[in-house]
C-alpha cells in the first residue's frame, strides 16, 4: 500500500480540526479529496465513510469513560440511523450510476456542506442563547422522546450514507432543537457514542456496493488517528471561539467549488470568504489580547502556567495568626489578590 504524504497532512488537519470540535470530518475530508487530490466523489465518500468509522471510536471511548453518554437517546437514534445510513450507501453506489454519477454527487455534496456550515451558525447561536453557563446536569433516560429521536437518527443516517456528511455537525444541531437541556458535553458525547454504529452501517454498505480504495483511506488514518487524538486532548478543557468561523469559512469553501457551474467562476467569491475570515480571526485575537482574555479557553499548559502563578502568590501570602495553631480551614479561606 502507498501512502500520500499530502493525504496524510490532509487528514492530520482533519482530524485535528474534528477532535478539538466534535464535527467537520466528513463535510471536511471528502472535498478536500474531491477538489485536491481528485478523487472520484463516489470513490472519495466511500473511503471516507469507512475511514470514520475507525476515527469514531477515539473519541467517543473518551466520553463513555467519562460517563456523558445517554445511552437511551444512542439507542433511539441509532434504531433510525443506522438501516437509512445502509440505503443511503446502495442508493449513492448502485443506483446513482452511470457517466452522470459524479455530478451529482458532487451537487449533493455541494448543498449539504452549505446545510452544514448553516447547522453550526444554528448550534452556535443557540448555544449562545443557553447562557454563558450551560446546563451541567444530566438529562437522563427518561426525558427522551423516542420518536422524534429516531427520526433525526434517520434523516442523520441517510445523509450520511449518501454524502458521508452530517454524522455530527447536523444531527448535533437536531438535537439542539428537540432537547434544548441536553447538556453539550452529554449531547456531544452521544453523538459521537450513535455515530460509531451510524458510520459503521454506511461504511458497510459502501464496502459492498461502492469502490473505496485503500490507499486513500491508509493515508488518511495514518495522519487523522493521532491528530483527532491531539485535538480531543484540546478540546477537553479548551476553547472553539477561533476554531469554529475557520470551520465555517472553510464548509462554505467547500461547498461553492463544489456547485460552481465552470472552474473558476467563484473564485472571486472563495477570495472573499478566506479574507474576511483571516481578517476576523486577526481582529478578534487583537481584542481578546487587549482585554486580557487570550487564556480563557486555551489549552492546558495555559492552564497549567497559571494554576503554577497562583501557588506562588500563596506562598507568599502572610498566614493569619491564630495563637499558633492556623488550621487547614484557616489557609484555605484565603483569598488570592485580583491582578
């Protein structure tokens, strides 16, 4: 098996990109092998489905360790998914065939990656809707709605199978709507948990219908294992506020070369959306450094860097006296000075 080094970065970034925010593989990966390495789009969604599916795994088997997976809400979704993602794979393989074949494919994808870039615009909004401090508790079995459920689960599923796109960023704002006090650790942790089984039925499918080549899909795991692992490590304690617009940016890349009727005729448009992005993200660390707030959701050795500035503050603080006894209650009442 040869190996792309090109396809290895490109799932290295992927991944990364996947595990810091919990979406973005399939909408990501699958043009990226469309438009720069030029795979075949069926070719391109069969490889990818399958590679997810042994990406899936790596960071749903954080959260289960974790215990913020509602197993109910897996269930329900999963009994719609899954047989949508298998006919989602024989339809784009088998009966989607012929010499026009890639063109629509390549419009479907098209107009999906612009229903995704808008799910996260949604989940973004609403999630800033639910305040700054998000529901932490669990919601539990017994508040979910099984039909409903499902019904996201198949609608998820045979996008998927069709597209390889939608097993996060659009099922996750589904559920947004339908359960706006899933917790987002809770709600991120089933999705990925439902998505192992999802992916799996499309990748199934795909295998016996469709053309997956092993070398794309060697490429990109070599890259995408270690990376998603990286980001997950980011994402435990960090921050999407910058991630997130590049994600969009990106989605919305994608899905206007992908429907653009001659190459080249949107690429004025493409220019804007890159610059407007950098601009922004620019302009939006300036304010955040001026205001102080470059630490607030960044990874750990930040973190680490100022749980290490705060023990030293303590330890030269003056111990109150207390006739020579200081309890532990008495040093653990102190309060740090504000900076």
């Amino acid at each position: 098996m040869d190996l792309n080094p090109a396809m290895i970065i490109a799932g290295a970034i992927v991944g990364f990109i996947v595990g810091l925010t919990g979406m973005g593989g399939g909408a990501l990966m699958t043009p990226v092998l469309v438009l720069v390495f030029k795979i075949d789009p069926a070719t391109a969604v069969s490889s990818d489905v399958i590679a997810s599916l042994i990406m899936k795994p790596f960071g749903g088997g954080v959260h289960v360790r974790r215990g913020t997976v509602n197993w109910r809400l897996v269930g329900w979704l999963s009994v719609g998914s899954v047989p949508m993602a298998f006919l989602g794979a024989y339809l784009i393989d088998s009966v989607f065939g012929g010499p026009e074949s890639a063109k629509i494919i390549k419009t479907l994808l098209g107009w999906v990656l612009l229903v995704a870039a808008a799910a996260i615009i949604a989940k973004m909004v609403l999630s800033a809707r639910r305040g700054i401090a998000p529901n932490a508790e669990p919601m539990g079995g017994a508040a979910v709605r099984p039909l409903p459920t499902m019904l996201i689960g198949a609608i998820g599923g045979l996008i998927v199978g069709l597209t390889s796109v939608g097993s996060g960023s659009l099922i996750i704002v589904m559920l947004l709507l339908l359960y706006p006090l899933l917790s987002s650790k809770e709600m991120i942790g089933s999705d990925l948990v439902q998505a192992i089984p999802l992916v799996g039925a499309a990748a199934l499918g795909h295998a016996i219908f469709g053309n997956p080549e092993v070398e794309v899909i060697g490429s990109v795991l070599v890259g995408a294992i270690p990376a998603i692992m990286i980001g997950a490590n980011f994402s435990s304690k960090g921050s999407d506020r910058y991630i997130k617009p590049a994600l969009i940016a990106v989605l919305l890349i994608s899905s206007i070369k992908l429907l653009e009727p001659n190459k080249g005729d949107f690429n004025l448009l493409v220019l804007a959306i890159a610059v407007a992005t950098a601009v922004g993200l620019v302009v939006m660390y300036a304010s955040d450094r001026r205001k102080g707030r470059l630490t607030e959701g960044l990874p750990v050795v930040d973190q680490i860097l100022l749980t290490a500035e705060e023990e030293e503050l303590a330890a030269n603080l003056p111990i109150p006296s207390t006739g020579g006894n200081a309890s532990v209650d008495d040093t653990a009442s102190l309060e740090l000075p504000d900076d």
